[in-house]
C-alpha cells in the first residue's frame, strides 16, 4: 500500500513538472532624473501549442499590461488596483471583474508586439492615470485597452519590472525582448541594453480611429439636438459658434496667434487648462489640428467656441491628468492679434 502511494505520488509530480510553467522576472529601479511617465516593452511571440496559457506582462505600481496565449486564442489584458476607477476603454474591449479589462486579437507569430504603458500624475488632485497600449504590427497602429484612475497616488515612475510564465514544453513562447523608460521628455531610455532603436509613438495612428469618429460625432450631434452646446456650424469635423465678431482681419492658419482661452472636456465641463491675467502667443500651426481647423473662422478682436472631437484633439494619448484618451474637448477662445509668421 506504501509503495503504490508513493508511485502515485510520483505520477503526480511528474505530471506537474510537464506542465509547470517557466517564470523569469526582471525588476527595474527608475532613477529620479529620468522624471519617468511610462514604459515599453517588445514582446516576441511564438504560436502556443497547449491548452495552458503563456503570458508576459508589464508592471508599473500596481498596473500590469501583459499578452496571454494559449492554442485557442489571444488576449490583452490590463489589470489595476482595487479602488481604481476606469475611465475610458477601448472599442470591443471588455470588462473582465472589477479590476482588469480585456481585449481578444489574433496577433502574428512572426512580428514582436509592443506593450505600452503610460502614466499622466497630478499633484494637486493626488491622482495619477494609468493607460494600456498594444502596438499591433501587421497594421502599424495602436490599440487603446483603457484608462484607469488611482488616487492617492502621483509622481514620476520609481520602478518597474517585466514577467515571463511559459510553459517547459515552449520555454520561448512569450519573450520580453527590449525594455524602454519613457523619459519626462517624451524621449526614451532602453533598459534591457540591447542596443535596439527606441519605439516611436504616432500620436494618430489608432486602429480605431474610424470608429472613434463616429462615436464622437453621434455625441455631438446629440449634444446638439438636446441644447448642451450652441457649436452648431460645421468646419469639416470641428463644430464651433461666434460669441463675439471681431473687426480684424480673419485669423489665417499660418499666423502666429496671441489669445486668451479656456479648454474644458466636453463631458463634464472639467476645466484642465485656461489663461489668466495675460494672454498666450503660438503659431497656430503648430497647436492641435482642432484649432488649425477652426480658428480662421474668427477674426482678429472677436471670440469663437469650438468642440473638437478626440481624433482632432489628443486621440488615444495620455496627455495630461486632466485629459484622458479620446476625450472630446472644448475651447473659448479669444483672438487678442494675429501676426503673420515672418
């Protein structure tokens, strides 16, 4: 009796010794130079062959980003932390609990993925945003798993840290390859030193950006027909209203513009930026396309309002606390001179 304990022993732990996942974590510590606001890591991925799932992830605080695979299908995942609040998901993403989204794609076994994790903090509201991004090889564009909120939490990225789990019959099935700290800057410092060319991050290059125009427009429209916004004329896909004529010339796009303004989201009317006791000068042309669009419908002296759907504005970036991906925005605007650029 012994003897046939022992050796059903011994089956089980063989049997879960097959099975039994490889794991490999690397942890980095972030110095405070960096100022660093995110994090990118290549993935290569090879097609699994069992019905266990291979994963490789990110982690920045206590937001992990990673890929799943198994012989059936593929996901990206974007967990957080109890009490985060999600404020925006991507399209056909879902909600998997209270604390992690999911998104199912079929990505390529012979081009590496991009994970992208990216942190927008705001000292003063003690709040930091979290975003997921899978870079999706075979179309050359983003995907935008979602945006989480942790409060209490702000400041630059002290740590973070890459995981592996695949299986010992695959033991290269997910691999993380490269690692970027994304730099106060925007610019990127490679941690995994293998001399790879730092990742480039198109501000528009959405794979749902179709569909996003389209959501926003029916908001808008919507907003219209209800009496929320009076920004009922049409500058291609930028709507806007004069509050007060000017006496000037008309603003052209290549001027260098002096203003004063208030921007808000269109959601809730949360102002996240406005000017003061002075004015703003920029060239106009090098301001979101949203401004370039509908700022030559006003002329020097007058006031304009103008709603911006997300695509013309910041699309899927984190770009700031207060302006979480694919929010529509709204600005007042007050055209003080209009210079041209000389």
């Amino acid at each position: 009796m012994r003897y046939r304990i022992f050796f059903l022993f011994v089956q089980v732990v063989l049997c879960c010794s097959i099975n039994a996942q490889k794991t490999q974590e690397q942890a980095y510590v972030l110095a405070d130079s960096l100022r660093a606001n995110g994090l990118v890591a290549q993935v290569s991925m090879q097609q699994v062959n069992t019905k266990k799932e291979a994963k490789a992830s990110l982690k920045v605080a206590d937001v992990a980003l990673f890929v799943e695979a198994d012989k059936k299908e593929q996901d990206v995942l974007f967990s957080f932390p109890e009490g985060a609040t999600v404020i925006t998901k991507g399209i056909d993403v879902s909600e998997e609990g209270k604390h992690s989204l999911e998104w199912e794609h079929a990505f390529p076994a012979d081009k590496p993925v991009q994970l992208y994790i990216a942190t927008a903090s705001d000292s003063a509201g003690n709040f930091t945003l979290y975003s997921g991004y899978a870079y999706l090889p075979e179309v050359n564009k983003w995907k935008l798993i979602g945006t989480c909120k942790v409060n209490g939490k702000w400041g630059a990225l002290k740590s973070a840290s890459s995981f592996t789990a695949n299986l010992k019959k695959q033991p290269s099935a997910l691999l993380v390859q490269q690692v970027w700290v994304q730099r106060g800057n925007g610019s990127f410092k490679e941690l995994s030193a293998t001399a790879a060319k730092a990742p480039v991050l198109a501000p528009f290059s959405n794979i749902d950006s179709l569909q996003q125009v389209k959501i926003d427009e029916e908001i808008i429209q919507q907003a219209i027909a209800s009496g929320k916004t009076d920004a009922k004329n049409k500058a291609v896909d930028v709507y806007y209203s004069i509050v007060k004529e000017g006496t000037g010339r008309a603003v052209a796009v290549t001027d260098t513009v002096t203003v004063f303004y208030k921007g808000y989201l269109f959601s809730d009317d949360s102002v996240f930026d406005q000017t003061k006791e002075k004015p703003a000068t920029f060239p106009l042309n090098r301001l979101i396309r949203g401004w370039q669009l509908a700022l030559p419908y006003c002329k020097v002296g007058g006031k304009i309002k103008i709603v911006i759907p997300s695509g013309l504005a910041y699309s899927i970036r984190t770009r700031s606390p207060k302006i979480p991906p694919n929010s529509i925005l709204v600005f007042e605007i007050e055209v003080v001179d209009a210079k041209p650029q000389q």
